[in-house]
C-alpha cells in the first residue's frame, strides 16, 4: 500500500509542476497581432481535428469494453481499465496539444528577443507534455491496483492506451504528413518558395499536423510505451511474491515514480545548464538520469535488498541512452552521415534517395545491439522480470526525454509563424536554428520509443506463454512456422496501408493549392489570402477515415489467428511482428530523419543552398522520408506491443 501511494504522489507532484508550467506559459501576453491571427487558425484547426478524432475513438472504445464486459471468460473489471486507458491516453494528447498551441506564438515572439527565452518557452511546453504523460500513466496504473490489487486486470489498461495511441499515431502522422508533403510539392518545388510562406494554402494545415501528430500523436504514443513497460514489469513481479512479498509487483509503479522526480529536478534545473541548445537538451537528459541512478539505487536497496534488480534497470536506462545518442549522432546536420546524404543530393534525387535508404538498412546495427545487450545482462540477472525492469528503466526519465521531443513540433511551428507573420529575419533565423535541434531531438523520443517497445513486447510475449500454459515455442511446428509468416507480414502491411492513405490525401492537397493558385488572383504576388480552411478539411477528413483501416488490421489479425488457428500460431504471430517491426520501425525513422535533415544541411547555406540542384533532390528525399518517420515508422511501436497485449486480454479463450 505504502509503495502504491509513493508512486501516485509522485505522479500528482508531475501533473502538479506541468500544471505550473503550463500557467506561466499562458501568462505571457502575445503582442504582435498579426502572430496572433496565424496562431488561432493553427489552433482552431489542430481542435477541429482532435474533436471529431475523439469522437470516432470514443465510439471504438464503447464497443469494446461492452464487448470484454460481456465476454465471459474475461471480466467487466478489464473493461473499466480498458475505458480508463484509453480515456487517460487521449486526455495526455489533448493537455499536450493544447499548450503546444499556446506556446508556439509565444516561443516566436520570444525569438524576437534572443534565442535562449524562444527555447525556453518551447521547452516548457514539451515539459508538460512530457510530465502529463507519466504523471496520468502512472496515477491510472496505481489507482487501478489499489482498487483492484491485480496487475493482470491491469492490463485492460494498457489495452486502452495502446488501441487510442494506435489510431491517434496514424491519424495523426496521415494528417500532418499529407500537409507537409502538399505544401512542399506544389510550394518549394513547383513555385520555389520557401517553406511557410504565408501564400501557400497548405502552410497553415502543415503546421496543424505538427501538433495533431508530433505533439497529440507523439504523446499518446509514449503513454502506452510507458504503462505498458510498468505493467508487464508488476505481472511478472507477481512470480516473486515468495520471496519479496508486495514489493516485487509495486516496485516498478516506486521506480517510476523517481523518474519522474528525476525529470521534474532535471526540467527545473535545465534553465542553468550553458551552451548550444542541443548540449543544453542533452545535458538536462543525461542529469536526469543520473538522479535515476542514485534514487532507484537507494530504493531497490531498501525495498527489496537484492541489487541485481538496480543492475537491469541500470542495463535499460544505458541502452536507451546509447541508442538515443546514436540516432542523434547519425541524423544531426552537424555529423557526416546527414551530410553525406547532403553531398548525394548534388547528382540529383536517385542517388540522394539510394544514399538515405542505405542508411536506413544499416542505422539498425546500433539499436538491436543495444537492445540485445539489455534483453542478455537483464535476462541473466534476474531472468523475464529484469527484462521488464529494463524496460522500465528505459522508459524511467520519459518525462524529460519527452519534453525534449515535444519541443521539436512547437519550435517548427514557431519557425513556420515568424514567417507567415513577416517577423525580424533575426527572429525567423533565430526560429529556424531552435528547429533543427528539435528535429534531432524528436528522432530521439522515437528510438527510445521503439527500443522500450521491444523489450516489453517480448516480456508480453512471455507473459502470454504462461497465460496459455505455452513454456515452448516449437520452431519446427508447422502452426508456429504459419504464425510466423503472418506476423512478419503485418508490419509490411500496415506500413503500406499508412504511407498509402499519406499518398492519397496528398495528392488530394497538391491538387487544392494548385487550384487555389490557378483561381484565386494575385494570391501568388501575396495581394490576396489563400484559403487555408479547405486545405485544413481535406486533410482532417482524409486522416480520420483512412486512419480506420491500418487500426483494424492491428486488432483483429491476432484476434482471428488466435481463435482459429491457437495459441502456438498466435505465439509465432507475436514473435514474427516483434523482429520484423522493430527493423522495419529503425529503418523508416532513420532513413525518413536523414533525410531531412540532409535537406536542412543544405538550406543552412550549403552546397548551393535554397533553390539550388542539391536543394531540390534534398527536398524529393525529405518529402519521401517524411512518412516513413513520422507515419508508420513510429507506429511499428505501438503495433507490436498492441497485438501483445492483445494476445494475453483474449488468452482464457484459448485455453482448452
């Protein structure tokens, strides 16, 4: 009990700290009217969307938890987790994007003065994007288990935030893809203006996207990896209630808990730290997590007593800082990997586009060797529980790693506002070099990302063998080999049905703003204003209807294979999607992140610069990438962990 308590306190005192942040940075008078103007149709239009997206999702999950309710062999007890979960997903979205859109005007203003005040007002605002995330992750995980006192109930919730986080990523990545590939095509490349000019009518809906998908999307991603990490970690826990008691399964709920005390110190105290804003984000990071360190040590040593627990956390806190550490250092425009790729683009679009793609294939050598020397030492400490913990611990300081993430999409929203607004060309230079860190900062957030979900999608995977009586997968059976097949299949699947609906509603933007163009007179001379809205609705209403499919083939494919083909199939299933998503999910982040910023390497004033041959073929890669990481790469995450979880919610029907 005392342990559970510890956990939601520390959870309110996050929740509490992003209130105040979130207070102070709406107190801050917004003077310039113009900047005003844009800001509230960015606003409008990223409500407009979340709205009618929650709309549908609130449909989805009513008839789901009636249907676990109803189920016999499940429990209307997983059915109120499952609503909980999904409900505390899409209000850590909503808070997120909110002040997202309130700070975005307010970190181009502050640009008008110096850098430093527009970085910290957009890192604040990731900040309570960041704490909002752990903080209702962990108040709905410990408020469930002192109500119900079972981890494996549990477990409806993290369905709940893995379903809404499925389809908000989707949705999310369709929407703001599809804007920015219309905005660049028919803007940079056909009319060779820059990138947010005020006279391109899918400026406004590119900039929605940024919040709807990388801020909302981004957010309800992270929850589920989160409670989903601690989850597993308390179930497995139970195995160990012989010989610890309850602290086994509440010490992941106490090692969270310091995470966020950890971020809270590190975000507080991330004003004082010196130096290039990308050291400043790393620097903050690396604080955290040393506090990490020292607190998880003092409490697993008075908790439990046996430290070979501290160790795996400490193995999943170092992988995830090292493979945080190698994206960052592959994709930043500041290291030759980014301008390699740069330096292809001047023989034009195929070698710049073959150049990116091997990247791609080998920036997975770092992360599964990271994760395999976290899923080795974890194991062989304390066998699937370590596992856990190291999952936990790579996910422990997500309240700063987030806020580090989430200051990218308010950054690129402030650039793309000092442009639209005619600001100093200090402010918008100013705007333009905080958006670049924020990029690299943002393909961090995603390695950390798909790195936590390998770990605990195989300690699910586990999780569901001991569900359904299943201690060996046989490689040799012909049901598992089936599985296998079908799972490797999936993250292929979902891919193409994502980047699919991507191409289609960005043909349908490339069309409006060529019509908006053709028809309205003068627009191209800036004597008359585009119609931002209807780029707006082609692409709110495109995201929410085709962000349906790659949903359900997520849900029902382990459904179907379970039922009809068994547990072994299903087992195979799991295991085939874990591998192949998780390449597939390093591959696209990398390739699509390289890209882009080999593109911003070159709009810095390199190798001709803007409008140059090198610029263009940059900006073919970039509008290729640009799905890739911010559409279904990131999605892979959720994928697998979602068919995991699953797996076990419908394992009594298995059992024969």
């Amino acid at each position: 009990m005392f342990l559970t308590l510890s956990s939601i306190i520390a959870a309110l005192a996050g929740l509490g700290f992003a209130a105040w942040l979130a207070m102070k940075i709406k107190k801050q008078a917004v003077q310039n009217k113009r900047v005003q103007v844009i800001s509230d149709f960015i606003r409008e239009g990223a409500m407009t969307f979340l709205i009618k997206e929650y709309k549908i999702l609130a449909v989805f999950v009513v008839i789901v938890a009636i249907i676990i309710a109803v189920i016999p062999a499940l429990s209307w007890k997983i059915a109120i987790a499952f609503v909980i979960g999904a409900v505390f997903s899409l209000l850590a979205g909503l808070v997120g994007m909110k002040v997202a859109t309130i700070a975005n005007v307010r970190a181009a203003e502050k640009c008008q003065e110096d850098s430093r005040a527009g970085f910290l007002v957009a890192f604040s605002s990731g900040s309570v994007t960041g704490l909002s995330v752990v903080g209702l992750g962990l108040l709905g995980i410990g408020l469930l288990y002192l109500i119900f006192n079972n981890p494996t109930i549990i477990f409806g919730f993290g369905f709940g935030a893995s379903s809404v986080a499925l389809f908000a990523r989707v949705g999310g990545g369709i929407y703001t893809k599809s804007a920015d590939i219309g905005a660049d095509l028919a803007g940079k490349l056909e009319k060779n203006i820059a990138e947010d000019d005020p006279r391109n009518p899918a400026t406004i809906a590119d900039n929605v996207g940024d919040n709807v998908g990388d801020v909302a999307g981004m957010g309800a991603d992270l929850f589920e990896s989160y409670v989903d990490s601690i989850i597993v970690a308390m179930v497995l826990g139970m195995a160990f209630l012989p010989i610890f008691g309850s602290a086994a399964v509440g010490l992941p709920m106490v090692l969270a808990g310091i995470g966020i005390v950890a971020s809270i110190i590190g975000i507080f105290l991330m004003k004082y730290l010196k130096g290039d804003f990308q050291r400043v984000l790393n620097n903050s990071v690396w604080l955290a997590s040393l506090i990490m360190v020292v607190g998880s040590f003092l409490a697993i040593k008075f908790i439990i007593g046996d430290l070979k627990f501290f160790y795996a956390l400490f193995v999943g806190l170092a992988a995830g800082m090292l493979i945080g550490r190698s994206i960052q250092y592959s994709l930043s425009d500041r290291n030759r990997p980014a301008q390699e790729i740069a330096e292809a683009a001047e023989t034009g679009s195929a070698t710049n586009i073959i150049s990116g793609l091997s990247f791609g294939f080998l920036s997975a050598i770092a992360p599964v060797f990271f994760v395999a020397l976290a899923l080795y030492f974890s194991y062989r400490l304390s066998d699937f529980y370590g596992v856990a913990i190291a999952a936990v611990g790579m996910l422990s300081t997500l309240g700063i790693t987030l806020a580090a993430n989430s200051y990218g999409p308010v950054m690129d929203n402030a650039a793309g506002i000092a442009k639209m607004a005619g600001m100093s060309d200090e402010a918008k230079k100013r705007a333009e070099e905080l958006d670049t860190s924020g990029n690299t900062a943002a393909a961090v957030g995603k390695g950390f990302a798909i790195g936590s979900a390998v770990l605990t999608a195989l300690v699910l995977l586990v999780a569901f063998g001991e569900a359904v009586n299943l201690k060996v997968i046989n490689l040799l059976s012909v049901n598992t080999l089936i599985g296998l097949l079908i799972g490797g299949l999936l993250p292929f699947v979902f891919s193409a049905l994502a980047m699919k609906a991507v191409s289609q509603t960005a043909e349908k933007m490339v069309a409006e703003v060529r019509r908006q163009f053709k028809e309205i007179t003068g627009l191209l001379s800036g004597e008359a204003e585009p119609d931002y809205k209807s780029c707006i609705s082609i692409s709110t209403n495109s995201a929410l209807k085709q962000m349906l499919a790659p949903g359900l083939l997520a849900i029902l494919a382990p459904i179907l294979v379970g039922l009809f083909l068994g547990p072994e199939s299903l087992a195979g299933l799991v295991a085939g999607a874990i591998l192949v998503g998780f390449l597939l999910a390093v591959f696209m982040i990398s390739s699509g992140g390289v890209w882009d910023n080999a593109k911003k390497f070159i709009e810095a004033g390199n190798l001709g610069g803007r409008g140059g041959v090198a610029h263009k073929a940059a900006i073919v890669g970039d509008t290729i990438g640009d799905p890739l990481k911010d559409t279904a790469g990131p999605a892979l995450n959720i994928l697998i962990k979602l068919m995991a979880i699953i797996s076990i919610i419908i394992a009594p029907l298995l059992i024969r």
